[in-house]
RNA sequence: GGCGCAUUCGUCUAGCCUGGUCUAGGACGCCGCCCUCUCAAGGCGGUAACAGGGGUUCAAAUCCCCUAUGCGCUACCA
C-alpha cells in the first residue's frame, strides 16, 4: 500500500488506554506511534485513562500501564500523573463535563430522548433479524407525540440520549486510508448517554479530544468505523474533526488477534522474560514500519529520528517472537559487560562476588538472547568443586591421546603466568595451540583436555574465559585435582 | 447479512503514489557450508512471494473493475 503522508508538524496526539488489564503489547504499539508522531512533530502527547468501566477498572491495572510505558522509553506531556492544562486525564473525574455537550446537542434537536428500553430494543431486533432485516434503531422515540413523550415522562421512564444521525455521506481523513467514505444511513441513531446519565464511549471520547485539543487520533483499526460516529459528533458540535491514523491489529501467529491464547500478551510479560526494553520498542515499531531502506537496529531516539507515518503499512501485522528474539539479541550485543551483568542479576539465583560474575556473565553471554537466559547457561561449572569430572568428561578424558603428557604441558604453562587478564589468558590459549603444533599434535589434543580438566564438563564457556575465572594458577591446580582423580580412579 | 479496511517469500517488509531499471530487494526463521577444544556465536551460500480473474497499455507487483480470503464495526462495552 502506498502512504506517501506528509510530515504531521505539532501534533497534539493522545494515548487513551483503558486500565482493565496489564499494558498489552498492541496497546503499547499504538502508544509506540502516538509517541512517535508526538515527538517526531514537535508536538505533544497526552496521557488519558479511560477509567470508565469501574467494573473492570483498577488502580494496579494503572500503575502497570504506567510503568510499563516508562519502562519501554514512552513518557507523555500531560497525564493523571504530571498534571496539564488540559485536565483531568482520568475519564471518570470528567464525567461531570459530557452531559452539557449532550444537552447542548439535545436542545439543537441533534440529539434525542430515546425511552426504549434494552429489552424492548432487544425484542424489536430479533423480530427484524427473524425476517432477514438489517437492524438498525427504528427511531421509534424520535417519532414520538408530545402527548406519548408526556406520559413518558410522567411515568418517570428512564430514558438514554441518542445522536440523531443526518443524512449524507460522512468522510473520515485517514493519514494511512486516505478518504474512508461511508454513508450515513449505514449508521443508526447511537446512545451518547446511558439512561444512568453516563455519557457512552463515542461522546466522552469525541468530547475529550475536542476540549484537550487532538490534532491527530492514532488508534487501532477496529477504531475506524467508530470513527464515522466521531466525525459526525465532532461536526455536530461544531469541531473540526481530526486526523485519525489507523494502524492495523496486532494479531498472533494463527492470524487471530493476539490474545492470552497465544501466550505472553502484556509488556511487563516481557520484561519478566528477559526481554529489553529498546529491543520490544524496535521490535513494535517495525511491526508495520520500515525506514524505506535495509535497516532494521533502532533506538528509540533513532527512531523518533527516522520515523515517518509515510513508512507505516496499513496491512496486517503477526507477532513473531522468533524476529523479536533475534532484535534482543541484537539489543543485548550492544551493552558493555557490565551493563549486562547489571540486568541479568535479577534473573540469576546464583550468587558470585561482582567481579566473577562479570567474567561468568561474558563468558556465556553468547549464548543467550534473553536476560533470562542466563539461567540456562552453564553456570554451574564456575562453583563445581576441582577435580570433580562427570562420567562423561571423564570418558572423554581416558580416551584422549597423549593425555598425560598433555596435562603436564597444561600445568607447565599455567604455572608461568602469574598475572590474570584478558591478554594473559589468550596468550596462554595461543601457546597451547603453539605448542601442540611443535608436537604434532593436533589443537584438540591439549585444548579438548584442557576443558574437561578445569571444568569437568564437556560444554562450556571459551577456554580464554575459564582462564579469566580461576586465573591462570587457578587452572593449573583444577587440572593437578583432575589428575588425582585419574589416579585414584585407575587404582 | 450490511458496511468498512486489508491482501508481495512461513513471518516482518522494500518496490506501488510518479507503469519499463523487478529473471521482485532486505530481515527473521529454516537448510547447507566454513570457522572450531565443546555448546554456541559469527561468516558465507541456499530456500521461498506479487491472492485469483478480467481490463487499460507497446509494457502492470505498480493504474481500473470484479471475485476470493482475512480482519474489524454493526451494544445503554471501551
């Protein structure tokens, strides 16, 4: 699809979650572009909490969305939190404002009492849908006398407010869709306010953004037909709509949308699981965006930089943990060693003095692609007790060629250096290899050795780390503990 | 059912607006090779797509129409 937008200059944009569940990963891809448009523009984004459903609503839900934002880089300029001209940012601290607007329609005849009640409107609908008949609201109350409203009204019936759609064709500007037309008697006459006097989602949302001042409306897809009912209320109220961007669903591997079904759904998941927070932003933000060239790395402010809604793809877009994984990867390479054994602390259980652990945590750190891989690498062979061999390195070991000669060559050299650092231990790797070559030998021969000895293990961590860890005398007495246990063993 | 949106390798996408340079490019995955003390990582190579059908045109992935499929909306949910 082609989307050539132009730049979007000062874009007053929104994020508007609602607190029923932890920070969903789409969710945090519609907060991702918002925040995109927003800083890419010189603009602003707002923080909005629609907190309506008090059913389903919590404070934790809130803390975690939050967090969850800060967490991947996201801040926001106005918000419950930080304040703003333009407050209050909780929806259900704004629920006093929507009934003037809903008045104001009422009294311009745009609006209108609706006395139905849901099971009448139920009843009315399967009749319709019996006989094979679009149901859309019959406006049996828009029709009715003043005499039938009178009685109504001195019955007491609760009564719900209903936009009165015009006629025509309503136009939705889409930075992505272009011109989406629709018609409007593809709509029926929606409730804006429940018969409790609760404004619905359609007028509290085109209110707020109204009096908040949004420029541009970044949502998902499913938003794009609710959309038409916006623009007819913002017209009726006298506002100019706004630019809508309507990004396409995330949706799982099976092309459903993504769901608990598919597994971890919720940012904080992926905290959990060892992800980092600039590799999930990367990994979101090319979900449907390219930069128009090959690149594929980003930082959040890299992609402030390169980002353009014209690089946005309004097709589908699958979650695939397996891009996100190597994104990760990619992320993790990027940290000093140090960086790294900060984060992965959390996910370890082992406990090592500072400095060891940052060599244990470069030795392995190849090998994984979450933090939370650390648990899975052999870690363990760092507080094995010397001399102590499985039953397989030890049949390793027994089979080796010139093994004793080996061993001693290994001991020999260990006991020559003193010192411990990096540039030791490699050349120390570099003289085994050398030497083995003046005897003929194969590398293998002493090096294979050499790792069965110091660790007792056959996998592990490069011989140059393990010379690190224990340093250099340090591997020569694992490898005289080795050779006792050999002794011991032929005895 | 009605309406809307979408449709390039399995997945994310480049290309589409401004038709020819596309025997369709990149990335993930997968497969193979190399490297190698182990496991990896890394390097190199391979696999694989314009949903289908009609037009328009000298020429279509690119423009138009139809069909199919997927998704969404169609609530006194948000």
């Amino acid at each position: 699809m082609i989307n050539r937008g132009g730049d979007i200059q000062n874009a007053r944009v929104r994020f508007a979650p609602s607190p029923t569940g932890r920070l969903h990963l789409g969710s945090a891809r519609t907060a991702l572009f918002n925040w995109l448009v927003a800083r890419g523009s010189g603009g602003a984004i707002i923080l909005r909490l629609e907190d309506t459903d008090k059913e389903r609503s919590s404070e934790e839900f809130e803390r975690d969305i939050m967090e969850s934002l800060r967490w991947i880089g996201l801040d926001w300029d106005e918000g419950p939190d930080v304040g703003g001209g333009y407050g209050p940012y909780r929806q259900s601290e704004r629920m006093g404002i929507y009934p003037e607007y809903a008045a104001r329609l009422l009294e311009e005849g745009r609006a209108y009492r609706c006395y139905c009640t849901p099971e009448e409107l139920k009843e009315r609908k399967n009749a319709a849908v019996g006989e094979g008949r679009a149901w859309r609201y019959d406006r049996k109350c828009l029709g009715l006398t003043e005499e039938e409203r009178a009685l109504l009204e001195a019955q007491g019936r609760p009564y719900a407010v209903r936009f009165r759609v015009p006629e025509g064709e309503v136009t939705v500007n889409d930075v992505l869709r272009g011109e989406v037309k629709v018609d409007a008697s593809e709509i029926d006459d929606f409730i804006i306010m429940r018969s409790d006097g609760r404004a619905s989602f359609h007028l509290a949302v085109v209110v707020d953004d109204i009096t908040m001042e949004v420029t541009h409306v970044i949502r998902g897809d499913d938003h794009l037909t609710n959309a038409v009912r916006h623009v007819l209320l913002f017209t009726a109220l006298g506002a100019e709509p706004p630019m809508f961007l309507h990004h396409s669903l995330l949706m799982g591997i099976d092309g459903t949308k993504l769901s608990k079904r598919h597994g971890a759904t919720s940012v904080s998941d992926y905290r959990d699981m060892g992800y980092l927070p600039q590799a999930l932003v990367n990994y979101l933000a090319l979900l449907s965006w390219s930069p128009g060239n090959d690149r594929e790395i980003f930082t959040p402010g890299e992609l402030v930089e390169e980002f353009s809604v014209g690089g946005v793809s309004a097709g589908k877009a699958i979650f695939d943990l397996d891009k996100l994984n190597w994104l990760n990867r990619q992320h993790m390479k990027a940290l000093s060693d140090s960086e790294l054994t900060d984060l992965v602390i959390d996910h370890l259980d082992q406990s090592f003095p500072r400095q060891k652990l940052e060599i244990a945590v470069a030795s392995v750190r190849n090998g994984m692609e979450t933090l939370a891989d650390i648990e899975k690498q052999p870690l363990d062979i760092y507080v094995q007790p010397a001399g102590k061999l499985s039953e397989k390195s030890l049949k390793e070991l027994e089979k080796s060629p010139d093994l004793k000669e080996a061993l001693g060559l290994l001991v020999s050299t260990f006991r020559k250096y003193p010192s411990n650092d990096m540039a030791t231990a490699e050349g120390i790797v570099v003289e085994l290899r050398q030497e083995a070559k003046e005897r003929g030998w194969k590398a293998k021969t002493v090096l294979w050795p050499f790792r069965l000895a110091v660790t007792g293990q056959t996998v592990g961590p490069d011989l140059t780390y393990l010379i690190m860890f224990w340093g250099p005398g340090g591997c020569a007495d694992r490898v005289e503990a080795t050779m006792r246990t050999l002794e011991e063993r032929d005895e």
